[in-house]
C-alpha cells in the first residue's frame, strides 16, 4: 500500500517559487497498476518520485507499507529504494555495455536475496538473442526492453514507470504496455506508470489519478475499452477515454 496525505513540494522558477505538488492526498492498492497522468508541468513525475525518495515533500507524509519513507535515512533509506524498480523514459542505458551487462547492473550495486537470473529476464523481455548487442544496435523498442529488464532483475516490490513510452511509436508502445503488464501478472508487484498518453493507461491500469497544476483534480476507475479523441478540456479528454464504455 502507498499512501500519499497533504503532501506538497515546490521548486524555484525563472519567476519565483511554484508549487509542483498542492496539498494531494492519494492511495494506491498493493498490486494495483495505478496511472498517473496530465499534461506537462502537472507534477506527475514529482508525486511518482515522492515514493522512492528522489524526491522529499515539503509537507505531508508518504508512507509505504507502513514506513514513512520521507523520514527515511542512511541504510533504511537504501534498503527501501532497493526494493523499487525504475523504468525510464529514454532508456538510460550505458553505451559501452552490452545488454546483458547493463540489465545486471543493479546486481552489482546491491545484493538481492531473490534476484531473478540474466536468462529469465532476456526470455521474458523478448531479447534472448540480443544479449551481447550494445545500445546503439537496438530499437527504441528494444532498448526500453533492456531497461524493463534491468528493472525486474532484482524482483522489486514496486515498479515505477516515468513516460516509459512516450519516446516511442505508436505500435512500439503498445508492445511495451503489453510488457509491462505481463510483468505485473508474473511476479505480483505494484505498478505506477507516469504518462500523458492516454491510450497506455487505458490499455494497462486498474485506475488513474488526474493531476492539473499540481492538484489532484480526481482519481478514476479505468474502463477497458478504445480510446476516443476530443477537443474538449484535458480532464474531459481523460473522462471520454478512460470511463468510455
């Protein structure tokens, strides 16, 4: 279970301070793959950081699975992202490594008790022939692979997701939305995907929470379906896609 209570964090702008998250409240389910989306400069990347500690609010409480994780330091501040999963969205690979090696790298940063193995997770992600390939002979497509890989290697509790295809195609994004949701149906973790593309929350979560301007503007139950486009306002865009039956 992630909870969220009142928490707020602003940063310094070209025009003073600006409040990226206002006083937002927000419960996740243990196992749920949970979207968050909204147009840029919504917050959404700032909320998503809160959970692994990149990020500290400047007021209010995260708390994970019953740890208040912004009080966290030192070896319990380790020990809590070790169990958080990252995926990118534009890959962070290493350019001189292979794929197998940069998906191993957090093995070497860390000892992990239930660590998947190098084979299950090429086989998983589609790349057992791309083994000892580098970055710079792969697609986009592949390279975000790599990047899933490396994130599950470690069998993370949490998985969290930063536009993990909004550098993608639109036939490559929906291969890696099918990834990643196979993943959560494999190993059973919690899933939080940041985007502002609707189509993937509604190809992949269970709900989405709005944000406009810093704000939690809603928090919505998500209608399998197509999605339909709209000129109207981005919270009624988000309404039509995601609760259109």
């Amino acid at each position: 279970m992630i909870e969220m209570m009142g928490v707020s964090k602003s940063f310094a702008g070209k025009d003073g301070h600006f409040k990226a998250v206002d006083d937002v409240d927000l419960s996740i389910k243990d196992r749920e793959i949970f979207g968050i989306i909204g147009e840029s400069g919504a917050g959404k990347s700032t909320l998503m950081r809160f959970i692994n500690a990149l990020e500290t609010p400047d007021s209010g409480q995260v708390i994970v699975n019953g740890v208040v994780v912004d009080k966290l330091r030192g070896r319990s501040l380790r020990n809590h992202q070790k169990n958080i999963g990252m995926v990118f969205q534009h890959f962070n690979l290493l350019a001189n490594r292979t794929v197998a090696e940069n998906i191993l790298l957090p093995l070497k940063l860390h000892q992990y008790d239930q660590a998947l193995t190098i084979d299950e997770v090429l086989e998983f992600t589609g790349l057992a022939d791309k083994r000892s390939s580098y970055p710079a002979e792969l697609s986009g497509g592949q390279k975000q692979r790599v990047g899933i890989a490396r994130a599950l290697i470690t069998r993370p509790h949490i998985l969290l997701c930063d536009e993990p295809t909004s550098a993608l195609d639109e036939n490559t994004t929906y291969e890696i939305a099918d990834v990643l949701h196979k993943a959560q149906n494999e190993y059973g973790m919690t899933v939080v995907i940041v985007t502002h593309e609707l189509g993937v929350i509604k190809a992949l979560c269970h709900r989405a929470a709005v944000l406009e301007h810093g704000k939690l503007v809603d928090t919505i139950d998500v209608v399998q379906g197509n999605s339909t486009r709209s000129g109207q306002s981005y919270y009624k865009r988000v309404l039509e896609v995601l609760k259109n039956e």
